[in-house]
C-alpha cells in the first residue's frame, strides 16, 4: 500500500492518501474544511490519524463519499442513478 498513489499504476482502493494529497482532490485548503465535512456530510475519518502521525485516507473509502454524492445530486436533479 503506497503513500503516493499517483505514482502506481492502476489506482487501488486500498492506497492512502495523505492530509495534503485529499485536500488537492477536492479542492480546499483548509483541514478543517475535512472535519467540517466529517461531521456535517459523512465524510470519511482517516484510518491512521493521531498526535505526532500523519492522518491518512483510503483512497476507497474517499471514492465511496464520491459516488453517494454523485447520487444524492442526480437525485435531488431528478436524474437517473
């Protein structure tokens, strides 16, 4: 399991993904931003997070939160799921 998915080819769910690499998939600049939506839009916690430890992702778990969106938006859209 690597740190820097973007270097293997293919991608796999079981990879992680650090703080930094998850704010660049969205977007954002702010960790908070994550925790916000941790508590507010069931955004996925990291599996490894403590004090001193990098906080990292699955990159599965993250691909997961991205597809109940893309629902919930065709949903809301009236669209096909």
């Amino acid at each position: 399991m690597a740190l820097h998915a973007e270097a293997q080819s293919p991608q796999s769910p079981n990879d992680f993904l650090t703080t930094a690499e998850v704010l660049a998939r969205y977007r954002r600049n702010s960790r908070r931003t994550l925790v916000r939506w941790m508590e507010t839009k069931g955004f996925p916690a990291p599996v490894i997070s403590g004090t001193g430890a990098p906080s990292l992702w699955r990159r599965g778990d993250l691909d997961e939160f991205d597809e109940l969106l893309q629902r919930k938006k065709a949903f809301i859209k009236g669209g096909q799921v």
